[in-house]
C-alpha cells in the first residue's frame, strides 16, 4: 500500500523526477499574501495572477469552495489553487477557516488533474497554517483522495 512520503524542505521545490504539482490551499475571498501563498509568490509570480484573475471572474467560472485550478510554472510543473478556505481568520472569527469538505473535494479534483498528467503532488501540510486546520483531520483526506488512487504525494516540512 502506497503512503505519503514526509520530507524536510520547500514544497516550491518538488523532490522529484518527472511531472509535478505544488498544491496548496487558498481563501474564498480573493485573499492572497499570507502563508504558504507568499513562498508561491516568491518563485514564481503566475499562480496569484491567475488566482486573483479567477477571482475576479467568478461570476463566470467555477470558482469557489471546493474548486481547483491549476497554473503551468514551469514545462511539466503546475501550481494547484485549490479553494478551501472560507474567508479568513480574524480577530471576530468563530472558528476556523478552513472547510474540510471543501478540501476533500479540492483533492478529487486534484486526484484527476494529477494521473491525467502523470505527475507527482507536493504540499506543505495544507489548510494547518493561516487556515487553522488540523493534520490529523487532512492526512485522511490526502490519503483517500490521492494516495488511495495512485497518486504519489510528497508533504514537506521546513526545517
């Protein structure tokens, strides 16, 4: 049985031969700067551009909870923004942003878009930071929703 394969290092720097997608997760609200995003942003300035273009035109696409899209960074590697985050976490919040749900959802479709390019998935530990969710709630996701499927997944921590 396939696991998920836990390294220390930057999730913008695939540890890999062969195709690859960087996934992480983004906020309903247009919201881009904080997190994981900003180490995005630092190599490579088409996944906010595009996120923020997808944005703006959701009246008529697809975006929203639960929804992915996917930006070309380099020949045979992607940037996967994958709503699931429900706004952002502030000093009148309930609770979390972050919408299990949503994620799980974001992972099939994630799951497709990974075996249809034969690629590899790399993430840091997606909707724990900013987002305020918890690994042992997502590693079943990352588990169900792509490693059960035969997608190979690398979570990389820093050190």
């Amino acid at each position: 049985m396939a696991e998920i394969r836990y390294l220390t290092g930057d999730a913008t720097s695939p540890q890999s031969a062969g195709p690859s997608i960087v996934a992480h997760i983004c906020n309903d609200r247009g919201g881009w700067g904080k997190g994981f995003v900003a180490a995005v942003s630092r190599r490579w300035r088409e996944p906010e551009a595009a996120y923020r273009r997808w944005y703006r035109e959701r009246a008529t696409n697809d975006f929203g909870l639960g929804a992915v899209h996917l930006v070309e960074v380099e020949p045979e590697t992607w940037v996967a923004n994958m709503v699931g985050q429900h706004g952002v976490r502030t000093s009148r919040s309930t609770g979390p942003p972050i919408r299990y749900d949503a994620v799980r959802r974001c992972l099939g479709h994630l799951a497709t878009q990974a075996r249809d390019r034969t690629a590899s998935v790399h993430l840091p530990r997606i909707g724990c930071g900013l987002a305020g969710g918890s690994w042992e709630q997502i590693e079943p996701l990352v588990h169900s929703e792509l490693v059960d499927r035969g997608v190979p997944v690398t979570v990389y921590d820093l050190s």
